[in-house]
C-alpha cells in the first residue's frame, strides 16, 4: 500500500510539472514566433464529399474534450496526400529508412518501445549513417534526428540498453550533417507514451501501431508479427509535427500544465525547435501510388499518470471510436490486438441490436496477464463471451438469429498457424484498423482496451474518404478475417476456444 502511494504522489508531482520550467517568464509568450497556422482552404472545395461524414463528424466534434487533445489543431484537415497500399509489418521500417534517406531538415520519431537488436533497429541506424556519410556540399545545414521512445520510472533495462547502444553507433556523427538527440518519456505508472509515427521533414507521416522490435523479424530470429503502417503527406504531418513536440517537451521536463499555460510554440522558441519548416518551398517526398485531397482528422490524446483521474470517454481517440460505432449502418469491422473497454462493449452490442454487422479479429490469449491484471478489464474471451450473452439476452426469439452479425474471429497466421500469445509469441498480429461502412477508417496506435483509453498517450487519424477505404478494407482486413478462426457458436451454451 505504501509503494502504491508512493507510486500515486510522483506521478502527481511529475503530472503538475514542477520541473525546470519554473523559469520561463508568461511574458516570453508576447515575443516568441506565432505558430504556423493551418488555414486549410481546401475543404470547401470538398463540401460534397464531406456531407455523407456529417452524422460522424457531429457526434465526434460533439462535446470532444480538447483539454486532452495533444494538438491545437482538431478539426478537419483536406490538404493531404495518402499511400493507396498500406504498409505491412517490415514494409513499415523499410518504408521508414527511404523516407529517412531522402529527408533534408528533420527526422522526427516517436514509439513505445525500441530494441537494441532486429533488422528494424538495424535499418533505422544505417539510414543515419548514411546520411552522414554524404559530401558535406549536399547538405544546406544539419540534419536534425530526434528520437522519443517510453521509459517505465523506477527500472527499465530495455531502455538503459537502447540509450547506451544509440550513444555509441552515432557518437561519430558530423554535426555539421546530422544532430542526433535522444529522450525517454517517463511513465510513473501507466501513462505510457503509446504513440508511433515517423515524421519527415514536417511533410510526410507514417502512423503505425508497430513498434521498433525485433518482433517483426522473420523465424528463427524474430516473431513475424503482422502490423500496419499508413503513408501520409500534407497537413496532416504538420498537425502530428506539433504532436510530437508536445511530448518531447514533456520527456524534457516540461509538465503539461506548463506546456498549455505557456504554449507549445513559445517553449519550442524556448528550446531553439524551428517552429515550422513549412516555408522552405520543397513539396513533400511523395512519389506514385498516392490519393489526393483525402479529409482527415488528427486524433492525438494525451497520457494520463494519475491513476485517480484517467482519461476521459471524450478524449480524441476514444470519442472517435465511439462516434463512429453509434453512427456506422451496415459494417463494422474492427481488427485489434484486445478488446475490453467496456463503453466500447456496448457500443458494439447496440450496433448488433439495430442491425448492423460487426466483425472482429482479435489475438487469441493477447498480453493475458497483463490484461487479467485489476482495472484493466479482462481477456478477450470473457469479453467476447459477455457479449454475446448480452446479446442473447435481449434479443427476442424473433431475432436471435441476429446474433450472428456478431462475427468474432481469432487471427491465423499466413501459413495456417492459429497465432497464440503464449511460450514464444510467434506469429501475433500486434494491428490496430477500425473501418465503419467501407467508408471511415480509424488507424493509429489505439488498442480497443483500457490502457490505450484510459492511461497511455495514442496518436491516429480518421479517413474520409470512401475510395481509399474500400481499397484499404480488402487489403489489411478481408484477407485476415477470411482466413481467420470463429472464436464461438451456438446460443445458450455458447462453444469458445
């Protein structure tokens, strides 16, 4: 009981900010450089496309608390560009590495957790290093490489060991070609930093739910976990430039309090961050294969340490989730590594109530301890279960048949195996996509379970556009569902493995 205290009294310490920022007078505000701003003209000419998302959009915009949003900026966005092909498990990191070699100013990237070994580590240090291995005339100034991943507070090997690897690869850098910086965002108790992405010259993002492990590798040395990474350009990465930042301060020492008072850009003048690379006249890295003017909204929720104030059912990420469940009117189809929230529950059983079908692919036995653990709501199959009962329930004879529309499945891997979290963890889908009529998708780095709702900060995205949806839809969903497992049948005396 005394730790646990202990625990609760430094998250609220390190919550409120008493760090050293102390020192950074409000009247710095009136004389640091404005924030870029996002005047995104390009939606009105979008007006039609937009009005089939207006049920969405109000039911999400609808009482959405912005004090938890990690941006200033929440609303729609139009001026984007988005890869058609999303990116699958290595392609991520791969993907990652040509980007990295084909920036000019700054590499921004931010996960949960990074190995010191596998070929994604691997691939991320030699993008570097080539860079600094051109002529120096090639470049118009450093390169600057910044890199944010979680810390738990009181021990964290793992952490210890990729800090002293990073340290040593690049300690021979030219610091006339790159700048590399490290941080570790300090998680007391859970308010994890959960966010990915990889931001590139503040004009190309990769959301991914996939962290820099050597899970992905293939057998014997890796797992061959299945994961996603999505491509975007335009103002959307400016938007998720910002997001970063905000949580690089606060590894720096800033306490949110501090980051909302004083303001992002002015402590991003503080610490000498240019505030916008938006004026240097270079169009995005973007080649082929790319939608134009997709609708987007940024999605970025804030941790939350303290575990007697959690994050709130109207924070971004979950008040888009929930807004599409009650709005969506055919399919759903959710593809996660857990599932347990139980306002998400619900919502899902109330779509089954009215008709629509829902489809969901799940990780058998994912983090089961970890789930199993007090307030975090339980495993898939009780939640699967409760479900279905729940819809036994209250359906009447007339319509038990609709039970069905309830289509839960575990995930297989490619090569028949059905994936278990067990022993050596081989062949996980560790994926996050939510698709709402083949019209809206939800990606990023949210789990629909309690810590991604309640504690861990998560970043993602709402695409509206229907085109990319549908391609998207047979891509990273159909294939894996078909060929997935059904996880219970029958009705009263329901059959679950």
């Amino acid at each position: 009981m005394k730790i646990m205290l202990m625990i609760l009294s430094l998250s609220l310490f390190y919550f409120l900010g008493c760090s050293n920022n102390q020192n950074i007078s409000q009247n710095n505000t009136q004389n640091s450089v404005q924030p870029p701003q996002l005047i995104d003209q390009s939606c009105v000419q979008q007006e039609h496309k937009l009005s089939q998302y207006e049920e969405f959009t109000a039911e999400y915009f609808n009482n959405l608390n912005t004090e938890e949003s990690t941006v200033l900026n929440t609303g729609i966005l139009c001026d984007n560009q988005t890869l058609n092909t999303p990116l699958v498990s290595q392609q991520i990191f791969t993907t990652l590495a040509d980007y990295i070699l084909k920036a000019r100013h700054e590499i921004l990237i931010q996960v949960y957790v990074i190995h010191p070994d596998g070929q994604a580590t691997l691939a991320l240090i030699n993008a570097i290093k080539s860079i600094n291995e051109r002529p120096i005339s090639s470049f118009r100034g450093p390169i600057t490489v910044k890199l944010l991943y979680n810390r738990q507070a009181f021990a964290d090997a793992n952490a210890d060991k990729v800090e002293l690897l990073l340290n040593e690869e690049f300690k021979n850098l030219d610091p006339r070609k790159v700048i590399f910086e490290q941080k570790q965002y300090k998680a007391f108790t859970l308010g994890l930093l959960h966010s990915k992405s990889f931001i590139i010259d503040g004009k190309d993002v990769i959301f991914t739910g996939a962290n820099i492990q050597h899970f992905f590798d293939p057998p014997p040395q890796g797992e061959a976990w299945t994961d996603f990474g999505f491509l975007f350009s335009g103002g959307i990465a400016s938007v998720a430039r910002e997001d970063f930042f905000d949580a690089w301060l606060y590894a720096a020492g800033y306490g949110e309090a501090t980051i909302k008072s004083l303001g992002l850009y002015t402590l991003m003048n503080h610490e000498h961050i240019a505030l916008s690379i938006n004026n240097l006249g270079e169009n995005s890295h973007a080649e082929q294969g790319f939608t134009e003017g997709v609708p987007i909204i940024f999605m970025g929720k804030r941790a939350r340490d303290d575990l007697l104030h959690p994050s709130s059912r109207e924070a971004p990420n979950t008040k888009a989730i929930l807004a599409a469940l009650k709005t969506a009117k055919s399919k759903i189809r959710l593809y996660t590594p857990n599932l347990n929230i139980s306002e998400i529950k619900e919502s899902i059983v109330s779509a089954v109530l009215r008709g629509v079908k829902v489809e969901l692919l799940l990780t058998r036995k994912m983090n089961e301890k970890l789930v199993s653990l007090p307030g975090q709501d339980g495993t898939n199959i009780k939640n699967v279960k409760e479900m279905m009962q729940i819809l036994d329930d209250k359906l009447p004879s007339s319509l038990k048949a609709r039970i069905e529309n309830l289509d839960a499945r575990w995930f297989v891997h490619d090569d028949g195996t059905l994936a278990n979290d067990e022993g050596e963890r081989k062949y996980l889908s560790h994926a996050k996509y939510y698709s709402f009529d083949s019209r809206l998708a939800i990606i990023g780095s949210y789990n629909l379970d309690s810590q991604s709702m309640l504690n861990s900060r998560e970043i993602g995205a709402a695409v509206l556009e229907s085109s990319l949806v549908r391609n998207w839809d047979k891509m990273v969903f159909s294939p894996y569902f078909n060929r997935a497992l059904k996880i219970c049948w029958g009705y009263k005396a329901w059959t679950c493995f």
